[in-house]
C-alpha cells in the first residue's frame, strides 16, 4: 500500500521502498496528478491539507479537486478524515486530517508523548493521550487550542513574526514585503542545509548562505553592505528567537494539559527542536519516514484497519 499526504507546498509518498517529498504548489496550478502517476497500480490511503490553498474558494472545492485528481490516478483510494474513519468520497470531514492520521498511528505505543511534527510551513502540537479529544477538530479549533502553531521551517515570511529587531542598539521596524523566508534564517544559522531549502526562495534566487544573507538584509530595507554580515545574522536570531518561542509555548501548554512526560519530535525541525525542548526524535525509533509522517501514519493505520499490519 502507498501513503500519500497531499499538502499545499508539498506532496509527500511513503511505499515500500521510502519516502519521496516533491514540491507541489496548488496555488500555481501543480499537476497532483501527473506526479501521482509514477506510483500508480498499488492501493492508497490519503490524508490531505492542501484544500486550503487560496486557489479554491472553499475547503470543499478544494477536497473535491484533490478528491478527483487523486482518484484519476487511484480510483480506489482510501481517505482519512477527522473522525477518525476512511472515505471514498469528498467530504468535509476531509478537510486538514493529516495531523490526526499521524496521533492514530502514534498513539498507543507514545501515549505518554506531545508529538511535536515542525514542517515547511506549520508546527502541529499533538497530544497523543488525548485522540478521543481531537478528533473533529478543525485547523481554526487547533489555532484556538494551540495545536497548529502556523509557522515552519522554510516558508514563513520573517516578516510575519518580528516587526522591529535591534541593529546597533537601534529599534528598527521591518518592512512587510516578502523579502526573506524561515528557509533564510535557519540557513545562515546553521539549523539546515542547502539541501534543505526545497520551497522556493522569496527572491527566486540561490539557496546559499550569502544569498540567505542579502534576502535577510531586504527585511530591513538594506543591502547586505549596508548592515553587513553581523546585521543579517541579527534579523535571523531575533526571527528564530520569537518562532522557538512561539512553538515551545505551544508545546508547554500541550505538556501542561495533557500530563505527558517526553516530547517527540518529526519533520523537517525534528533534530533542532528536540535539542531545544530536550525530546527525541521519531527518526530514532522509525526511521526516514518520520519526514512524511503523516503520509507513512495514514498508511500503517489504513493496514491495521484491514488487518494487513
């Protein structure tokens, strides 16, 4: 059987020989279908979470897109949704189950654990003592519970978290273009690699850590020669500081609520964050597939609901 966690920026794959990740942009237009084709002719269990790309004019016209191009090339895919139960038609229940598949998966072996999954774009917060309690959340409902933390490792504006940082001592407000991204702040500081950046860069310009620098220098309307070196690297720490803590507040009042005693981590933030909130990651205990979560978890819980695992 074959995973598939249809996101916004991202399509991610688990079959039995791994985990492919290509960026699939809905908002531009993506071919979901043509990327799905390679895999075709093996059974799929989909979570998604890209019907709310801003293409669509509604969660359901975008669970019916993915719905349909899914089906073009599976016709007898499988979908999760927050119930907590597979369909094999659009529904709303549908709409951003990715993170639940991830919990059902996870649950009973980590019951003691807060799940902690930092993509490309969004850190997910999930209790997993507490499955009954999530199920049929909304992503709006998780953003109120602290849950969904909506910022990640690659594709937030910086400019959406810091509106001034300190540069020579002086306050200095930032401009709200999107000049410079997450990618570029975790780059130069050494939390990824190059190889990391899979998201386009704001500029559409080289992923090095030079390029990163000049990008992060634009936030505050300067040229790299300008601030130097020192000033971007400025602009990149107070970023990482406010999105640490935004994140490990999340996390705190999940631990807090729940009773749990460790925090695991996954995703693309996976080693950065257990470092920092002293958890272990899940790649320790499963492997490469704890980068597609919720693609492997929609997988293993579509097996063990038809006795296959």
């Amino acid at each position: 059987m074959i995973g598939i966690d249809v996101g916004g920026a991202n399509l991610k794959v688990v079959d039995d020989a791994g985990v492919n990740i290509h960026y699939c942009p809905l908002w531009q237009g993506a071919p979901l279908a043509e990327l799905l084709k390679p895999y075709a002719g093996q059974p799929a269990a989909v979570v998604m979470s890209g019907e709310l790309a801003d293409c669509f004019a509604s969660k359901m016209d975008g669970i019916r897109w993915i719905v349909g191009a899914v089906q073009e090339i599976f016709p007898d895919a499988v979908f999760y949704g927050t119930d907590a139960a597979f369909h094999t038609r659009p529904v709303p229940a549908l709409a951003a189950a990715n993170w639940l598949a991830s919990a059902d998966y996870l649950r009973e072996r980590y019951a003691d654990a807060v799940l902690l999954d930092v993509g490309s774009t969004t850190a997910d917060v999930i209790p997993l003592n507490r499955f009954d309690d999530l199920k049929g959340l909304t992503d709006t409902r998780r953003l109120q519970e602290q849950y969904l933390v909506y910022t990640g490792m690659l594709r937030t504006n910086v400019a959406t978290l810091v509106s001034s940082v300190t540069l020579d001592g002086t306050a200095t407000p930032v401009s709200t273009e999107y000049f410079a991204a997450s990618a570029d702040a975790h780059l130069v500081l050494g939390h990824i690699t190059p190889e990391d950046y899979t998201s386009p860069a704001p500029d559409g310009g080289e992923k090095t850590s030079e390029a990163a620098l000049r990008r992060l220098a634009r936030v505050v309307c300067a040229d790299l020669d300008e601030i130097g070196r020192d000033g971007a690297l400025a602009v990149a720490r107070e970023f990482w500081d406010v999105q640490r803590t935004l994140i490990a507040r999340a996390v705190d009042h999940a631990v807090s609520r729940s009773g749990a005693g460790r925090i695991i981590t996954a995703g693309i933030g996976a080693d950065l964050f257990a470092r920092e909130l002293g958890g272990v990651t899940l790649e320790e205990e499963i492997g490469e597939v704890s980068d597609a979560l919720p693609a492997y978890a929609v997988r293993e819980v579509a097996l063990r609901q038809s006795g296959g695992a």
